[in-house]
C-alpha cells in the first residue's frame, strides 16, 4: 500500500513538474534547433 502511495506522489509531483518545466524542457529539446541558428 505504501508503495502505491508512494508511486501515486511521484506521479502527481512529475506531472506538476513537467508541467512547471514544460518551457525548459522544450528548450532542451530544441536546443540542437537553437545551435543551428
């Protein structure tokens, strides 16, 4: 049961995360894009 809560936590905080570093995370993913121009 614990570990449910556990995974539960994690998933709720990735998902608040993700969504707070949505900008960086993009930006990571289109850094190639950025040196190329």
């Amino acid at each position: 049961a614990k570990l449910d809560i556990f995974k539960a936590c994690m998933l709720i905080l990735n998902f608040f995360t993700r969504s707070e570093t949505e900008e960086d995370s993009e930006s990571e993913s289109t850094t190639p894009h950025t040196s190329g121009e």
